[in-house]
C-alpha cells in the first residue's frame, strides 16, 4: 500500500472564522477560496483579504525567530 504523502495546509483558524463571518458564508467556502479551488470574484476578495491579514502574522514569526 502506498501512503499519502501530501502534506495537509494549515490556515489561521480566527482569520477564517472572521472572514466567513464578514462576507456570510461558511468556513469551508473560505479554505476552498485561499487554496484557489472557488473561482468567482466574491473567492478572490475573500483571497486577496486572507493574505493581507494573514502577512503580518507571518513577518512577526519570523522576527521573533530572528531574535533568538
């Protein structure tokens, strides 16, 4: 048997929760719109807000890591 070796993305669960929260859909349609699976205008909003929200987390981990 051959194992999956596809490694699972991991998104910020409270950027997803906001985002499904401020546009009315479900979590779901979120993931699916930052993996680039949905393709509608409404999926590219909700995309382009994930990464501008989701950026500063990631530039502050690596400051963090930076300083150590």
């Amino acid at each position: 048997m051959d194992k999956n070796t596809q490694k699972r993305l991991s998104y910020n669960t409270q950027i997803i929760k906001v985002l499904s929260k401020s546009y009315q859909v479900s979590e779901y349609f979120v993931r699916e719109c930052v993996k680039g699976n949905k393709k509608s205008l409404t999926a590219d909003e909700i995309k382009k807000k994930y990464n501008e929200l989701n950026n500063p987390t990631l530039e502050k981990i690596k400051e963090f890591k930076n300083e150590k």
